[in-house]
C-alpha cells in the first residue's frame, strides 16, 4: 500500500486535506483519513473518487509524508482519533 495526501472535496462543499491509502489492488472503495475540526476519522469512498482529489503540493514538490504526519498527530493529540486512525497513521510512518 502506498500512502499520499491530497485534497479531497467533502459532501458539504468544503476541500480538506487527506492522507489517502492507495491498495495495491484494483478495488471499490479507499481508505481516506480526512483532517476536519473534529476527532481523525477515517472515511471510505468509491474509488471513482481519487479522479476529483488533487495531490497536495509543498513548494511545488508533493508534499513531505513526515512533515504531515507530524501534523495529523499534532491534530490527533488536540482533538482525539479513533484507533483506526491511530493504526491508519502508524502504518502510513512505515
């Protein structure tokens, strides 16, 4: 599994940022851990969707996976996760 971030466009219109698992398999769904202002959580869409996330850019390169996941678990500290989230992190630092 490969692990990026992107934005992704939530329901109410709204673009948030999300480290998205990418399986090495073809499949129907996608493991997306979104940063809202609430507690991490992580959400599964269609796969159909990853056409409409854009990948997030730091100074014109993609962004750094350590520096998010500093920033998923600064968030995660402040405002709870549930422990998939948890493990969804752990296993993205790998």
């Amino acid at each position: 599994m490969s692990y990026s971030l992107h934005t992704y466009r939530l329901v109410s219109g709204a673009d948030h940022t999300a480290l998205l698992c990418t399986p090495d398999r073809k499949t129907k769904w996608l493991k997306v851990l979104v940063m809202r202002d609430k507690a991490l959580g992580i959400d599964k869409v269609p796969a159909s969707e990853r056409e409409h996330m854009r990948e997030l850019l730091h100074k014109g390169k993609p962004y750094p996976m350590a520096r998010a996941l500093k920033v998923y678990r600064k968030h995660a500290k402040a405002h709870g996760s549930s422990k998939a989230a948890r493990d969804f992190i752990r296993e993205a630092s790998k």
